[in-house]
C-alpha cells in the first residue's frame, strides 16, 4: 500500500495528464472547425463573387447574408485575424453589392403629390434613395440597408428599420419616421423627425428640426427589426449632435423636442 503523499502526487499527476488530453483535444476540435469554416466562407465567397459578376443581383444579396451568418456564428473559435480578414471580406462584398445595385436602379424624376409604397421583398437589405419628391407620402414596410432622403419637400416618409444609416439632405416641411443606427441631417429645415436610432443623430446646416421617437407599427415590423439587427431597447432619439453649435454651456438653437401633447401617435 502506497503512503498517503505518494497517493496524493500519483492522484495530482494523474489529473494534470487529464487535463493536458482534455487541452489537446480541444485545440483539436477548434483547429478542425476552423478548417471547416475556412473552406466554407471561401466557398461562398466565390459563389457570391459570381452573382455580383454576372448573376441575379437578390440571389447575391442572399448569398451575402448567409456569409455573414456563417461568420456571426463562427467568431467563437476563430483567430482575431481571421474574423477580421473575414469581415473585411463581408464589407468589401457589401460594398460591390451596393455598386451593383445603384449600376441596376432606374432613374426616375421626383413624384408629386403621390402615395408610394414598397414592401419587404423589394427592400431587404437594400440601398434605398427618395429624390426630389414633392406632397408625397412614403411608406417603406420592410428592412431596407442604408435609406438616402435628398431634396425633397412636403412629404411624409414612414420607414421601417434599416440596418446601417439614414442620410436626410436638403428637406424642408417633411415628416420623417425613421428607426436606424446612424442618421445624418444636412442642409434641412422645418422637419418633425419621429426616430430610433442606437447612436446619437447628428445635424448639420439644419434650423428648426424637432425630434420624438419612433412610433410606426406594421404587421411583421418585428421581423424586420430582427433582420435589421437594431437594438429594440436602445433609443438615443433626444441625444441630437449639432456640428454647427459649438457651445458646452448652451443648448443648440437648431433642434429641439416636440412636446409630448404635439406627437402623432397613429400614422395610417
């Protein structure tokens, strides 16, 4: 019968030769499921290269999606520097796809007066811009990518989430209901924004815009929030940056709240 202590030291190395073969194994299974990952991302990769090259531009977009799944729930075991080459990947063929999507979009002169709709079909993870309308009310059910509001007057857009940024640019008397991660307003005035946006909303050569939240609702606008990947339960929509107003001690001139009596609460 072994002593006591030459038990006790059998028992730790026994466990410390455990414990090396449950490491191994591991780094085993994590060097295999990057392999695996690998050769996936490359292959759908190529396969979305393609479609961008010379394929149906909503099959790409599909592809693209499936990508960045594959990345998303990937990250766990991959190297930092293989989850940002694959990013920037990803980025680049959002970039292509974007491009892509502008070479194909018809050009259009600015409606007037005009009730205009589309639906999640045609906005999934697009590149949407309203140009040059007039007396037009808007309403974009669906997740679109990145929305661009540009010279428009009198109109009324109500937006569904978009996945990266909105960009309002030279509008005046405009209701503008928009749920998003970054919005951007230059050369505007006399707008009511209705807005979620998870970081702080930023203006620019703007006078009399007025900010409240975000109060659209559709059926299937929380699949969409989901698809989007927007924060439900985050909403900066009072934390307004004035890029002209550079005063601490002073609130900026150019925006302001609207008061909770003036809010519109019922759009349709």
């Amino acid at each position: 019968v072994l002593p006591e202590r030459l038990q006790r030291r059998e028992a730790e190395r026994q466990q410390g030769v455990e414990r090396q073969r449950q490491k191994k194994e591991a780094q085993v299974v994590k060097e295999e499921q990057s392999e695996f990952f690998v050769a996936a991302f490359a292959r759908e990769r190529e396969a979305v290269e393609a479609l961008l090259a010379a394929g149906p531009v909503e099959e790409a977009a599909a592809r693209l999606q499936g990508l960045q799944k594959l990345l998303t729930e990937s990250v766990r075991f991959l190297a930092p520097y293989e989850v940002r080459q694959a990013q920037e990947t990803v980025a680049r063929l959002q970039g292509n796809l974007a491009a892509r999507r502008q070479q194909l979009q018809p050009k259009k002169n600015g409606a007037e007066g005009e009730e205009l709709e589309l639906g999640p079909a045609e906005l999934l993870q697009r590149d949407v811009e309203l140009s040059e309308l007039r007396g037009c009310r808007v309403r974009l059910r669906g997740n679109a990518n990145t929305l661009r509001v540009r010279d428009c007057r009198g109109c009324t857009v109500l937006c569904g989430p978009v996945s990266t940024s909105v960009l309002v640019d030279g509008c005046s008397d405009c209701v503008l209901v928009l749920a998003c991660q970054q919005l951007r307003t230059h050369r505007t005035r006399d707008c009511r924004f209705y807005v979620q946006v998870t970081s702080r909303a930023v203006v620019e050569g703007c006078a009399k815009v007025f900010f409240a939240p975000y109060s659209w609702s559709y059926p299937g606008i929380e699949r969409d929030f989901e698809s989007s990947g927007l924060d439900r339960s985050r909403n900066n929509w009072n934390q307004v940056d004035d890029f002209d107003w550079l005063a601490i001690d002073k609130p900026s001139p150019n925006w302001s709240l609207i008061p909770e009596e003036e809010r519109i609460g019922c759009w349709d």
